[in-house]
C-alpha cells in the first residue's frame, strides 16, 4: 500500500460537531477542534479494543488489507508474569491477528516472530512491529533485541538489572519476508540496521518508520540514543535513513545527524512517517511536552526532502484525552506508537498502544491497542 505516492489532501474540519469530535487536554481544553489536520479528522474512539490478551501486555500495532478483503495487525505483546517496562525488552514477541474489519476486534492467528534464541540479533524480543505490502511480498521491519541470561523473574527484571541493560543496548532494526500474511517468515542473521560508533545511534536503533518510494527505494525514520560514559546513555533522537531497496543498505541522512535534535527540538519518539504531493509528514509522540504543553501528546510536522522538518502552525495531532464511541470520554495512562491506515491513499484510521491507570508504565493493569476513525 505504500509502493506509490499517497495522493491526499488533508482537509480541515473545523465545523465538526463538539458532541463528535475529540478535545484538547490541559490549556484551550473546552476548544474542540485543534485546527490540525490530523486532529481535526478525529472522530470517537473505538471502545472495543482492536486487540487485548488478558494475560499479555499487548502494544504497538500495524495493519495491512489481503485481496480477499481481510485485515491483518501485526502487534506486539510480553507476559504479565513480568513488568510492563522493560518487560518488552526482554520478552516480546510479534503476532498476527485477523478481523473483517478495519477496527477489529482482530482474532489470534499465531506468533509471527517467536524467541528464537540468544544468538540471534533479534533472538530474545520483538517489538514495534511495521508490516509494508510491496511488489506481491509481505514485509516486517521491526525493533528486535537479546540477552544472554536465564529469565528472569517479575521482582529481579528492574531498570538498572542487568536483563534490563543489556537488551537496551542490544536493540536494532530488522526485517522479515513472507509471501502471504500467515508466514512462514524469512527472518534474516543480520540486522537492517544497526550502530555505529560516534553517532546519535551509537547505542541503539529502534522504532522504524518507512515508505516505500516510488521507484522502490526507501525512506525511513528511526529513534537512536547515543553512548555517553561511565555506561550512560543520550536522551532520544530521531534520524532519517535511505536505502535503493527494503533490503538495504540504509545510509543515515542528514550528514549523520538527527533531524530532531534533543537540545533544539526536544525528545521525539514513536514517529509515523507518510508521503503525498506535498511531501513527508509524521506524527510523533511529545516525549517532554515541548510542542503541545501535553506529555506524551501528539504532534505533525512536515517536510518537502524528509531532512528539513517544520512542525505544524498548530502542532497538537492528539491527545491522550479521548472521547469514546459510547459518549464518554477519559485520559489514558500511556497513548503511544500511532499508526495511520491509508486505503487507496485516503487516511482511515490511526491506531494507537494505550494502557489504562494515572500514567505511568507502573502503574497499569492492561494495555491493549485502539482505533480512532479518521473522517
């Protein structure tokens, strides 16, 4: 679906109806449309999830439509026999799920990329799954990360443990091949893309976000954190890379550098990148609250070239405040890693990872994925 330019022009929707469109969180909260293309298309939220397991954290999603008419989400999810945070560095693994309709609820197919061992790259988790279709093949990019030790146990998996350590910064981009949704699943012994010394990514690269261009090469975000010292490690940085193919090799932009730099643009995680006539965009999660006054908030943002980004006049494209199809409405604990479906290059909905409690990764009892309509 994305072997072609999108050709969409976003409209904005400013005579919404209050009682339908979502709102604002914190400052202009009463203002119910944010006059930002994204937001502004926000219709109610599902309620029903698109994906829940009760014994599984469940998190980040990407959705791609079969020829038959079928929906395929690809997902992530750990066991709850193990904390949220950084339960998914440790123990996650990428499954499919099936539905006839867009915004599911989407049934358990089977586990798309398994454990499959510490010698691996990607051999103890995989996480943040993106499924592209192009060319009559099926493509996951993903984050994927190993270890060396025994499982742990809830109480010795923490932050500072050395599961918790070790997986961090083993964490790299991959890719994986299958002709049809269900697998079988050529994964490969080598990373898409991994560290390199002296950079913004010299620690880790994680959270891909690509399109396919037009003559088949690729475009593509990414997160990276870089080595400090005495085993520290940067804040998060997003970078653009290019590659003639999916296959890579992908050669980082920019001169090497971010395209949003932690001093000058704040921290940026969790980007969705698109294309159309007028160029790239991408939503992205407002880690420190420094474009919308909100923590963990949507922005967009633009770019003729994918280098050079401008974020929007009216920069907030969400907000972790959401108003459900039911008529209520509430504030998520964590709403993170939005995924834009595009059907015949028209936005239909944005999926999201939301988790439930006062905020806080600790402070959960379930997450599972959501689906926001786009008018």
């Amino acid at each position: 679906m994305f072997a072609k330019r999108i050709a969409v022009t976003l409209v904005t929707l400013a005579a919404l109806s209050p009682a339908l469109a979502q709102r604002l969180e914190g400052p202009g909260a009463d203002v119910p449309a944010a006059g930002n293309e994204i937001f502004d298309r926000l219709a109610p939220a599902r309620r029903t999830p698109v994906y829940e397991e009760p014994d599984y954290w469940v998190w980040g999603s990407s959705v791609v439509r079969d020829d038959e008419g079928l929906y395929h989400l690809y997902v992530s999810r750990f066991p709850k026999t193990l904390p949220f945070h950084p339960g998914w560095m440790v123990a996650s693994e990428i499954v499919h799920a099936v539905s006839e309709h867009l915004t599911g609820p989407y049934r358990f197919s089977e586990v798309a990329l398994p454990a499959r061992g510490a010698e691996y790259w990607d051999g103890r988790s995989t996480h943040n799954p993106r499924i592209l279709r192009h060319d009559g093949k099926y493509f996951l990019i993903y984050m994927g990360s190993t270890h060396p030790f025994v499982d742990p146990t809830y109480d010795e998996l923490t932050l500072e443990s050395p599961w918790c350590l070790v997986a961090r910064s083993n964490k790299r981009i991959g890719l994986a091949v299958s002709d049809t949704p269900y697998g079988p699943w050529q994964r490969f012994d080598e990373p898409l893309m991994t560290t390199r010394p002296g950079t913004f990514y010299s620690f880790l690269a994680s959270n891909p976000s690509p399109v396919v261009e037009e003559d088949g090469s690729v475009t593509m975000l990414f997160k990276g954190r870089s080595h400090l010292r005495d085993g520290e490690y940067s804040s998060m940085a997003l970078g653009i890379a290019h590659a003639p193919s999916i296959y890579g090799p992908y050669t980082v932009g920019n001169g090497g550098q971010p395209i949003f730099q932690v001093k000058g643009q704040g921290e940026a995680e969790d980007p969705f990148l698109w294309r159309d006539e007028r160029g790239y965009h991408i939503v992205f999660k407002d880690h420190v609250a420094k474009y919308t006054g909100e923590r963990g908030g949507g922005v967009l943002a633009h770019s003729e070239d994918g280098t050079h980004w401008r974020v929007d006049d009216r920069p907030q494209a969400y907000s972790l405040t959401v108003r459900w199809d039911d008529g209520s409405s509430g504030r998520q604990g964590q709403l993170e890693r939005p995924f834009i479906y595009f059907e015949q290059g028209v936005p239909r909905c944005i999926f999201f990872a939301t988790m439930d409690g006062p905020g806080g990764f600790e402070n959960a009892t379930r997450s599972w994925n959501m689906a926001i309509p786009l008018r």
